[in-house]
C-alpha cells in the first residue's frame, strides 16, 4: 500500500540540539520525510522510519563543523503552523517558508520508500529564501541500496546534502563513524523515536536499550534511554 503521509511529532523534539554559533549562512532546516511506500518489512518498522529517517539525518548533518542544523523542535512548531493538504506533503515552497523562518538558509526534505529491502531515499535541498529546489540527492549508485545498508545510505545522502549548499567533505573521521553504525540499531533507535511520541515509555525504553545493544557508542540511543527512564 502507498502511504503519503508523515509522521513528525517528538522525533523532532527528540534530539538534544547544540545550537553552535556557525556562519547563519550555512544554517540548514530538516524537515518530514515522506513514506511513499514500504514492502516486505513490518508496518511497525516502516511508522517507526517515518520519525527515524529525518532524525537521524538531522543528526548527521549537525556533524558538520560548518553547519548549523536549526533547532528541530522550533522547526517543528514552525511547520505546525503551515496549512498543508489531508495528505500533509511538504512542497518546496513551504519548505523555504518553513527554513526562512527559523533562521536557515537552506531546508531539506524528501522521501524514503523500502521495496523488499531494496532502500531509497530521496532528499529535496531547498533555498529557504526563494523556495526553490536547488538539488535533488538520492542514494542513486545500486550497490548501496540494501536496507541493511541503512547508515551507509543516510551518511551518503548527508554528504550529498553537504556538497549541494557548497561546503566541503566531512573530515574523514566524521564519516566513518556515520557509516559504522547497523542497521539493526538505527531501526531500533527509530522504534525507540516512535515509542517515545506515542507516551509508551517503556516500549521506548526497550528498543534504545536493543539500539545500544546492537551499538553500545550510540550517544543518540543513550540520551532517548535517559529521556524515558
């Protein structure tokens, strides 16, 4: 089944967020992802992406020395004023509305779709003061579009996000970090982000104590566990 909706909710709020004192130029919005459709893997998993997949990048992106990622939470809000269809997709021209707001110069949404684990994700790069796509970016190269390739993937889409607003590479230690983590632990951690919106603490609990299991140097799955417990 196609799904057109997005969840955004607490993923945004999640994330303990330094707010570092970068070049406003370079400030960047991250926005809902959409599910465009998702097969053979349990809805569970597919729901709990939908809060992963733009946290997680968010994440990625924020280890850039020379970004600012804004604020998710104030994105968030920001977004709740925006009078989007029943569908809730974002288009380029709110997604610059959205960024100009709080402050970026750029914003970045998209699309995930996971077809029996073939995975893709499709990023829009958006100049937040005109509204208009700069740069499409995707996981395009065939090789790296296994589902359990799922950090590899999202550090690739991050670096092609870097590349499209003009910075350089990530030093080569930051990517390397971004890549090592399983697959396994970035779902649970999705799950956790999931959990975590719906007020189950518990359940949150279990699938970031599973994340850090699966990647015990997961500070992202560290801090939701502290948030819940």
């Amino acid at each position: 089944m196609r799904r057109t909706h997005w969840a955004w909710g607490f993923a945004a709020a999640a994330l303990a967020w330094p707010l570092q004192a970068q070049d406003a130029g370079r400030g960047l919005a991250v926005l809902p992802f959409e599910n465009t459709g998702s097969y053979g893997q349990d809805k569970e998993v597919s729901d709990a992406l939908q809060l992963g997949i733009p946290a997680m990048l968010a994440s990625a992106l924020a280890a850039h020395p020379g970004l600012r990622v804004a604020d998710p939470a104030r994105v968030r809000r920001e977004l709740e004023t925006q009078h989007l269809g029943p569908d809730g997709r974002i288009d380029a021209a709110t997604a610059g509305q959205v960024g100009k707001a709080v402050g970026a110069r750029y914003s970045v949404t998209g699309s995930f779709a996971d077809f029996y684990g073939k995975f893709r994700i499709n990023a829009r790069v958006v100049d937040a003061q005109t509204g208009e796509i700069l740069k499409v970016v995707s996981n395009d190269d065939p090789t790296l579009q296994d589902r359990a390739q799922l950090a590899a993937i999202l550090q690739l889409v991050g670096e092609r996000v870097i590349a499209a607003v003009g910075l350089p590479p990530y030093p080569a230690e930051t990517a390397a970090r971004g890549r090592a983590l399983p697959a396994e632990a970035l779902t649970d951690y999705s799950r956790g982000l999931m959990f975590e919106n719906r007020g189950d603490k518990a359940k949150a609990a279990d699938s970031y104590q599973r994340a850090l299991s699966a990647y015990p140097d997961y500070p992202d799955a560290r801090e939701g566990l502290q948030r819940v417990r």
